[in-house]
C-alpha cells in the first residue's frame, strides 16, 4: 500500500448551508487551522458567526481556483456542495496531494478517480453523514451482533430494513420542508430503486408507488425503498449462509405524504428535466425551512435472523436514533455535521488507509465510531432479543 500523505492539520470546509453545524466547531477545537469556503467571504464569515465561529475560522470567497490555490499538501478538503461537485474537487485534491471527505454516496466520476488518489498516498472519506453515514454504522454492528450470537455459518433467513428520514418536526399539510436542494429529492424519486422484497430482488420504476405504512414506537410513518439496496448485503458483510428475506434501505416520511404529494407525482410522471428544474424552484419558494421551523430526524436500522428450521427469531435487533433541532442547530446538521467531522478526526490523526473509505469500513470501526458519537451528545438507542440479548 502506497504510504500516506501526512494530514497537515488544515482544514478546507467548502459551502456553509443547511447540513453544516457543530461539526464544524468540532474541527476548529483539534484541527491546527480551518477555512470555511462559500459562495463570498462575507457570507461565510456570517456563517461562521452564526455557528458562533467567528475568529476560529478563516473566511474564504470559493471558487474551485481559488481552493486550489491555497491546498498544501496533506491539507484536507471537507466538501458540503451538491454530489455533482464532488469530482471536480477531488481531482483538485489529487493533483494537490490533499485528502478528501464528504457525506454523499460514492458517484461514478469520484469512483474513477479513487486509484490515483490511493497511489498519491490519500485519502478519499465518503458515506460519512447520517444517511449514508449512520444508517452504515448501525447496519455493521447489528450484522456484528447477529453474527456472534448466531455463529453466522448455518442456514438462515433474515430482514434487514433501514429507513431514514428528515421531516418536520410539527407536520404541515405538505408534511415536508425542504432541508436541502428541492431537485436532488426530485431526481431520487425518479430513479428506480431495486431492493428484495419476499426473497425476491424487486424493482420499483418509480419509489413512491412501493410507499407503505411503517410503525416505529406506535407512531404511523410511510416508508419507500430509495436507489439500489443490494450492493449493501456484501458492504454490510452478511453472511453467505443467510439469504435475504426483506432488504431495503429506504426513505421515511411523515403520515400523509403520499396523498399530499400527489400533485408532485403527475409531475414527475410526465414532467422532463426543464419541468421537474422548475418544479424544485416552486417547490423551494413555497416549502421552506425557515429559522422558525424545527426539523427532526428519524432514523430506524433492524434486523432479524430466522434460524433455518424456522423455530422463530434467533436474533434481533434494532437501532433508533430520533432527533429534534433546536435554536442553535438542526437535527439534519448536527447529524452530518458531526459524523463526517469525526471521520475528518480520525483522518487528521493518521487512522484512515489512502484510497476510498467509507463511514463503516469495518464492524469495529462501526462500534468505535457509535460509541464516540455517543459520547459526544448524539443520542440513539439500541434494543435486541435473542442470545445475547
């Protein structure tokens, strides 16, 4: 493996909107410089003072010149823009010698550019937010757990389901406010996704119409299966012997949505990118996230495992993590914020491979990672029944 490139200690955070937040005080407490980088030095030095950051961070106009201009070497840019502005970005970071991170899913064009980044001797940190971020960290230690209770070589059923959703925390009729880019939620719900359903892989062509009640502690939501779940039974290192009876990662919502969007839906079933573009500017304007609104987040990871004789659950388990924002910060931002920081952190001191990482590398990883964010203020709770229940 190539030898890493020593972390500098220098921080570039790029874009200052709704997901940054206490993360980001977090680094300006152990890294030896940050930079918050947005669209003009004054709006981030307003960001910074509305973080309550100010003189802890420096202010920077971005451009991606301009970022290029002041990388050193080991420096570590932490990206915040729309996924499409992750690989222009990375390839900066390459050609700099600088470490990467982000929250967003693994895209093509990042992918493509991971094996000269691995050879360069950096590092390249992605899926580190809440959803992908957390959900990873959950799944891998349910996984872990089921396993060890289990032994994991004899025949098994098993369901997995993850759903994760940001949602008003007092609903409105649309029961949705906007936390991040309209179009980016408009562009995931015309992308099929695939998941097993009935141990059979399953695809729906358009998400919401495989929308179906889901009940976590009583309260009545509506869950749908969101991209393609099944790359994630290798990832989260399910074992062979096991076969799948259920496994969807999806999206959660508020009771009522799927009646409330319906307009958005003919929408989108006849709608071409020039519509659905405009769409997600009528749709920001009238269903904002304002400074009075309170959002929250609800996340639900469980799994259960059906011995093969099919006497009942050998194991289950479940992990919840339900959130409420306050005045100072966003559930959405404290969970992004916070997770992608403390896997900069470990990028800092040394502990993360060059080449692509992901929040839940490993099961011990996932343990490690969930007891810092624990002691750190994120509260979730974790419940399972069978042998080591």
């Amino acid at each position: 493996m190539p030898d890493l490139v020593p972390a500098t200690g220098t921080v570039h955070w790029v874009g200052a909107g709704l997901s940054t937040g206490s993360g980001l005080a977090a680094l300006c407490e152990r890294a030896a410089g940050v930079r918050l980088w947005h669209r003009t030095k004054e709006r981030a030095a307003k960001a910074l003072d509305r973080l309550g950051l100010t003189g802890r961070a420096a202010p920077r106009a971005y451009t991606l010149d301009a970022l290029t201009a002041e990388l050193a070497p080991g420096d570590v840019v932490v990206s915040m823009l729309p996924a499409p502005d992750h690989a222009p970005l990375l390839a900066a970071c390459v050609a700099r010698r600088a470490h990467f991170a982000c929250s967003s899913y693994v895209s093509d064009a990042v992918l493509e550019q991971v094996p000269a980044a691995e050879e360069a001797g950096l590092v390249v940190l992605t899926e580190a937010g809440l959803d992908p971020g957390i959900d990873h960290l959950f799944a891998l230690s349910l996984v872990a757990r089921a396993r060890e209770a289990t032994g994991g070589d004899t025949a098994a059923s098993y369901r997995l389901t993850s759903y994760c959703g940001g949602v008003p925390a007092v609903p409105d009729d649309f029961r949705y406010r906007f936390s991040w880019a309209p179009l980016g939620v408009l562009n995931a719900l015309r992308s099929p996704a695939r998941y097993i359903e009935g141990g059979a892989e399953t695809v729906a062509v358009r998400p919401w119409e495989a929308t179906r009640r889901h009940v976590v502690d009583g309260e009545p939501f509506e869950v749908y299966p969101n991209r393609d779940s099944v790359p994630f039974i290798e990832q989260y290192g399910l074992p062979p012997a096991w076969k799948p009876v259920d496994f969807v990662r999806g999206t959660l919502r508020l009771e009522g949505w799927l009646r409330a969007w319906e307009p958005v839906f003919a929408e989108l079933r006849a709608g071409d990118d020039a519509r659905i573009a405009a769409l997600a500017g009528e749709l920001a304007a009238t269903y904002p996230t304002t400074d009075a609104d309170r959002d929250r987040v609800v996340l639900e990871v469980s799994l259960e495992v059906t011995a093969g004789a099919g006497e009942g659950p050998s194991w289950s388990g479940r992990y919840l993590l339900d959130l409420v924002g306050d005045e100072e910060e966003s559930a959405m931002a404290r969970c992004v914020s916070r997770t992608l920081a403390l896997g900069v952190r470990h990028l800092l001191a040394g502990d993360l491979p060059p080449g692509l990482n992901r929040a839940a590398r490993t099961a011990d990883r996932s343990e490690q990672w969930l007891g810092e964010l624990a002691g750190e203020g994120m509260e979730f709770m974790l419940r399972t029944d069978g042998a080591d229940g």
